[in-house]
C-alpha cells in the first residue's frame, strides 16, 4: 500500500510492512499486529449532539444547556453512543470503505474516559492487536483492532477493542 | 415504585422488591440485582436503516440491496452502531428517562448476535446485575445492568454490560 492511498502505517518503522499495492481493496491478509490508520478529525458541533441525543439518547443532560449544568458534565456533553457513531464513521472513511469488510460480532470493551463537549475536534488511530482465520467460515479472517478516539489537547474520550470480519485475499 | 408506574418487576417473585412511589424518581438505591424492565418494542425501517447508515456507517452492505446481497448479511441490514443506538433508545424510554441517571463509564461487552434486517421489530429487557456506591464521588452509586435485545422471533440481536452512574437518593 503505497502513501497515495491513505497508508496503514506500521506502528514502528521496524514493523510489519502492508503488502498492497496503492488503491487496491484491503483484504484480512493485509492486517498485520501492530499496523496502525489514523483517522479523523470531524468536529463536534451542537446542532450534530443534540440531533443526536433527540433521535437515540434523550437524556436531558445531552439537550439542553441547564440540566447539563446541573449534571456531572457541567456542560452539554455528546452522548457516549455519538462518540462511538463519530468514531465509526471516522474508522469508515479512513479504513473499511476501502477494505473487505464484512462486520463485526461485537465490542470485548468500550471505554467513555472524558465528556465530549461542543467545539472538541475528535481524531484518532485504529490499531491491529490480533488476527486469525475464521474457524467456520472459508475465505474470510477475524481481526482484533483497538480504537483510540482523542479530542483536540489529545485526551482520550473513546477507546475499544473489537473483532470484525474480512475477506481474506482471492487466489491469483 | 407501583406497577402503574412502568415498573421495574423482580426477576422472579421471590426477588427483590423496588421501593419508590409511583411517579417518583429512581434513584440509585432502587435498583437491586436482579431486578428487570421490559423495553421496545420498535420497528425497523428500511429508511432508518440508510438514514442511519448514511451518517454513520456507510458500508455497502448497510446501503444498498445488490451490495447487501453479496455481503454475508444476504439483504440489506442495519449497522450495528444503529442496532445499539435502538436499544439505548428503548432503554431510556423505559427507564433512563424517569431515573437519576448520570451516564456511563463504559461497556465491558457487546455482541451483536445477527443482522437486524428491514421489518425486524425489536424489544428487549435490561437486567440489574451489581452495584456499588462510587469510591470518588459522595451521592453517587454505580450500577451494573446487561441489555437483551431480541426480535419478533425472540431471538438475540444485541445483548451488552454496561456499567453507569445514578444519584443516591437524598437525605429526607
């Protein structure tokens, strides 16, 4: 995978080197422990967290500007599933829409460290831990990656750990 | 808190007993391991689906049937992220919403047991497990609870364990 395409850098530059060429699909068998794909930034603006938390987590404190004053935030805060949602689309946009992605079965973790408030740029880094073929499934690979979702001062908001599926590359 | 009130029902009849009025707020102190609170039901749509995915989680498999068709899901299927954020709806519905709630540290797991497909029609229960007053915060208790949601069949969809924080109920 050359720079041109949004490289999946190794962690160190003594690390696993990617074997792609540039603009080709991402197959499992390009993953390697320790490859690492920044992502982001995207902004956080009010109008995006309280459409937000109207549609999915109406909790007074991610509405309106009183009750988040009055609550543990201090200020109206994005609710925890936005950040995931952010994330997401920011792991999409950087990665899995330029790879054989196939889903995931779900989370190992998911950490909310800090409140994300309006204003904050979020970024981050997804980062491979672990890989293995599917045991049912022929052609296709499980990876573990962790996600390290952090605002503008570089604080950490959003970490977690997850498996998700891959089509391993075509024979020739 | 009385049946009138969407009640928090024991686990068994021989469970726990919850203790507030009906109407009145929960408070940390009302939640015992054990007890239970239906939520759902809610429909999905194939608009929801792509409004959703269209932000969030723009896969193909998420967006477009031919895509969806040659994914592993086999027809158009809801994020995962969506799936959650459903789930996280009804459960504020339910309960979040009439409870002295003041977010989440974190999960400590999620799975996603099978693709939540268009006219999927889900519910679920949440369930106490732990809890425990907060070390670091006066007035403030943790609660452990885990999500089941399921659809129309009854089969899993998404279960979690969450971890989040309510108040204590106040000095009379």
């Amino acid at each position: 995978m050359s720079p041109t395409a949004a490289p999946l850098p190794p962690a160190s530059s003594a690390s696993a080197t990617v074997s792609t060429d540039a603009g080709s699909l991402l197959y499992w068998d390009d993953f390697h422990p320790g490859d690492r794909q920044a992502y982001g930034p995207m902004k956080v603006t009010r109008e995006a967290i309280i459409d937000f938390a109207s549609q999915w987590d109406p909790q007074p404190f991610h509405l309106d500007d009183a009750a988040a004053e009055a609550s543990l935030f201090g200020r109206l805060a994005a609710s925890g599933w936005h950040t995931a949602a952010m994330s997401m689309r920011m792991v999409c946009d950087a990665l899995l829409l330029r790879a054989a992605s196939l889903g995931s079965p779900g989370l190992e973790q998911l950490r909310w460290h800090q409140p994300v408030y309006v204003g904050d740029v979020l970024s981050g880094h997804f980062v491979v831990l672990d890989r293995r073929r599917s045991a049912s499934r022929p052609g296709v690979g499980l990876m573990k990656s962790r996600w390290e979702t952090v605002q503008q001062d570089g604080a950490l908001v959003l970490t977690l750990e997850s498996w998700a599926m891959f089509r391993c590359r075509p024979a020739a």
